[in-house]
C-alpha cells in the first residue's frame, strides 16, 4: 500500500545514514531528494525507483514548497510508496512538519524516520563540541534567515544569544553581518569565537574561524558559499584540540571507481573512511555467461578434473549458481584440488563450506603459473594426467591456458559469466573539463577499455574533445595489478603507481601511499 517516508538523510557523510532510511530508499518507488541530501543515497534505491530532484537554494528553487507537496500527493495517488529524502533532520528547519500536516490532512499513511540534524553532527567533524564541562552548558540552534530582520523576525536573538553558552545557527551565511551585529547588541564580547563549516562532514568540509570581531571580512574573503553552519561561543576554541576530521589523509580528494556497481561497495567504504569522495563511474556490468551450455556441461561431469582454478569472487559465484541448479552442493568437489587468484576469492569459497588448496602469494596468473611450476618440480603434480577447468570471464587472458596446455595438461577454459559495458554517468565530461577528478583507478582491463569507450561515447559531441582526451590523460591512475596497468598505458593514461598486493585493500593502500608522497 502507498505511503511516504518523510526521511533524515544526515549530514552528508554516507555513514551517518541510518539503517531505516537506508531500508525507506530500497522499498519506495519513488525519491523526492533535495540539494543537501548526499547523492550517494539514491544508489540504495531500487534500480526501477523514480529519482527526482526537488532541491532548493538561494534565489534558485527548482521547485517551490507548494509544488513539492503537489508532486509528493500526485505520486501517492498513483499508488506509488514515495521517501521524500532531506538533508540532516527533516523536522529540523527542514519544513517537514508541514508536509507531514498535508498528509495527515488528507489521511495518507505516513512515516518519519529521523536523521542526525547538521546543526549537531557538522560542529563536531569541525572538532567543536556543543556542550563542555566548565566551558558550556546550553546551547540554541536558530534559522539564519529569520534571525538577521530585526523588525520582522520571530527570532528573538537578542535575548537568546543572552541566555545560552552556544548559539547555533543554520542557513545564515546570506545574512552573516546582520546576525553578527545582532549578538553583538545582545551583550556578547567582539572577541567571541566563532566558526563557519560548509559542507560539514563532507570530503569538501571547509572552515573558517575567527571572531565576530573579524569573521564577516574573513568569510567574504575566503568567498564562502552556504551550505555552511555557524557556531559562536567559547567551545569554538577547542577545535584548536579536537579538530579530527580534517587530518583524513584522502580529504577533498576526489577519486573515481570504475568496478561494477554491485561490487564497488567496500572499496568506497574505504575511500570514504579517510575522508575521499569515491565518484562511482561503474565501466562494467557482471552478467552470466551468454552461453551457460558449456559451463553446465563441465558441471555435469565434474568428475572428470582433478583441478579448478578460480580466478576472481564472480566466477565462484556463477560456478556456485550452475551447480545448484544442477542439485548439486559442496560434495561434488571431493577429490578436486582447488586454486584460487586472491585472498577474497578464497573467502568467497569459503562461503559456500569449500576451502582452497592452493593460494599462491602473487595474486596474479603469473602468481599461478609458478606455484604449479613449484608443484610440479616437487613431484606433486604431473601435467600429462591433469586435466584443469577454469571458470573464468568471457574477456579473460589466454596466457594462463595456453601454458598450462604448453605444460601437457588437459584444459577446459570457459566463460562463466561475462563482462559487458557500462553506461557512464553524464557529469563526468563536466567533472574532466573542470579538473575535478584527483585520481582514475581500474580493477581490471575490461574496466579501462570500457571506460574508455564510454568517455568517448559521451564526447562525442564535444567540439573540443581533443583537449577533452588531453585533460583526461594528465590525470593520474593507479591499477590493481601489471596487466590492468598495461591496459590502461596502451590507451594513453598516465599510470602513477600499481597496487604491491593484487586486491582492493591493496589498491587502497596505494592510494593512500600515493597521496601521502604528494604531501
């Protein structure tokens, strides 16, 4: 049945979503988001779900409050269940009182689901507390655009700047001289501290920190935008201690992922957690195999190879799902020896109660090739009576089969699932032109190609697409492995480092690495 989700979106930092909105996104058809709801979000929405923008900004509104609550009630009435997602609280000045009165006017199910106000979360990831034993024991939070009219405001300023230790203010860097001149007048020292957070909790978190003495000049000089939050009051001065957020080593440092969309979760968790902003650019999509006679046939006769080697997380995923559907389970790989490229792989194995045998050190088909060369010199294996299956993508390299026949062995090499392109997003011929892009990375040579492809596809009406390529070129890449990073240098990027360990931990730990030499 159809309802609405009035839903707190946080912040903006992707991990101080919480779970219920998380699970409000997945289960509506359609996302009203504003302009300070992380973009992010709309990836926990269904791929079928209507993804609208209804944000609102200065002197630019895309669409009026009026006419938000219209489109909210016309989605409703066709049935559709609709999470109409705000940035931090929707209750806090966020003007979801009203729309959850239109709603209960009408007699429309309806559900609030909180989320961290950025009057509370932003001062603390500029490293201000609200509150400090001996220092500040109240605190107000106000709207900056009431509080600077004087003669018209409902907010009485004076007497609330008066009365706690901490003033809050929210959407007022428009009127910053106006609400500087008024706390002055309601008794508070030039010298308080203050501070401006814009984009709090965000990669592009900035602060600017003065008095009120000063901050009206410091602000205009550093040409501060809103989203900003401000704070006046004593706490300010411990930033000087507490200031955590702004020592993240990948902070406003934009970088780009091109893994599959279903698989990118854990990579830009990590990007996140050190602050980064993982612009997801998915290059290619995991599909099964088009043809899944083959791989159902070498199921069938299992039996018939005393080696498996599985070279990445998706062919044992697609292996598993061929062999259930055969009725078969964990016991038809008794009496195989299994081989697995990377330690997720053999986790993934795991999953499903089977352990590997062998893992080589270098997860790579290099890395493979010499621990069965090793193998082999020690009279544990003989390629003559070995017959390998090795279900792989459609796109994989040859090199591994072709030396394993090179050795004597039987080998059936099979597509198990198949890599297809991607749609780019449209943004990021802009996110190019502008240099807004820190860092290009790739997990496999199927994602440089494709990726590839896809920036020309969406150049393809630019008029200046040979500076366009130029641009692109000068930014730097880092590739999980050798063969990935030959890839992307035959395609003309400028690959700066390659990843020691084969996996996207160890891809991180270049990145970090690779930043850290820059400073």
């Amino acid at each position: 049945m159809a309802k609405v989700y009035l839903t707190g979106a946080g912040p903006g930092d992707p991990a101080l979503l919480t779970l219920k909105a998380k699970q409000a996104l997945a289960k509506s058809d359609v996302i009203l988001y504003d302009r300070l709801a992380n973009q992010r979000f709309l990836d926990y929405a269904s791929e079928t779900a209507e993804k609208i923008y209804v944000g609102k900004k200065a002197a630019d509104h895309r669409y009026t409050q009026s006419e938000i609550e219209s489109l909210m009630l016309a989605k409703v009435e066709a049935g559709k269940t609709v999470c109409r997602l705000k940035g931090g609280d929707p209750f806090v000045y966020g003007r979801g009182g009203e729309e959850a009165l239109r709603l209960a006017e009408l007699g429309i199910d309806f559900e609030i689901i909180p989320g961290i106000s950025s009057a509370l979360a932003v001062p603390l990831y500029a490293g201000i507390p609200l509150t400090q034993r001996h220092l500040a024991s109240s605190f107000a939070v106000i709207t900056g655009h009431e509080a600077a009219a004087k003669s018209s405001s409902t907010v009485k300023i004076e007497e609330i700047a008066a009365a706690v230790d901490t003033l809050v203010v929210l959407m007022g860097v428009g009127k910053l001289a106006k609400i500087v001149e008024r706390v002055i007048a309601a008794g508070r020292d030039p010298e308080t501290p203050i501070a401006l957070i814009r984009w709090g909790s965000r990669s592009q978190q900035q602060v600017i920190k003065g008095k009120l003495a000063n901050i009206v000049v410091k602000v205009k000089t550093a040409k501060l935008k809103p989203p900003a939050v401000i704070i006046i009051g004593e706490v300010v001065r411990l930033r000087e201690q507490l200031n955590w957020f702004e020592k993240k080593q990948l902070l406003a440092r934009n970088i780009l992922v091109t893994r599959p969309a279903e698989q990118a979760a854990e990579f830009v968790e990590l990007i996140e957690s050190e602050g980064g902003q993982a612009i997801l650019a998915p290059a290619i999509k995991i599909k099964e195999a088009a043809n899944p006679l083959p791989l159902k046939k070498a199921i069938r006769e299992l039996t018939a190879y005393n080696f498996i080697i599985f070279t990445s997380v998706n062919g044992v995923e697609f292996f598993w799902q061929e062999l259930q559907q055969a009725g078969l389970d964990a016991r038809a790989f008794a009496g195989h020896k299994i081989i697995c490229i990377g330690s997720k792989t053999a986790k993934k194995l795991a999953e499903f109660g089977l352990q590997a045998d062998y893992l080589p050190a270098d997860y790579s088909t290099a890395g493979i090739l010499n621990l069965l060369e090793n193998l082999a010199a020690a009279g544990e294996i003989n390629f003559a009576e070995s017959n390998f299956l090795l279900p792989r993508a459609n796109l994989a390299s040859r090199d591994l089969a072709d030396q394993l026949i090179n050795w004597g062995a039987a080998v059936t090499d099979l597509t198990a699932y198949q890599t297809v392109p991607a749609e780019l997003p449209t943004d990021l011929i802009k996110l190019i032109k502008n240099n807004q892009l820190d860092l290009l990375t790739f997990t496999s040579s199927s994602t440089v190609s494709n990726f590839m492809n896809g920036i020309k596809n969406l150049a393809a009406a630019e008029t200046d697409l040979e500076d366009l390529m130029l641009k692109l070129q000068e930014i730097p890449v880092i590739c999980i492995g050798p063969v990935t990073a030959a890839s992307a240098r035959q395609e003309g990027l400028a690959v700066n480092l390659i990843a020691e360990e084969y996996t996207i931990n160890g891809l991180f730990k270049a990145i970090i690495n690779y930043f850290t030499k820059l400073e």
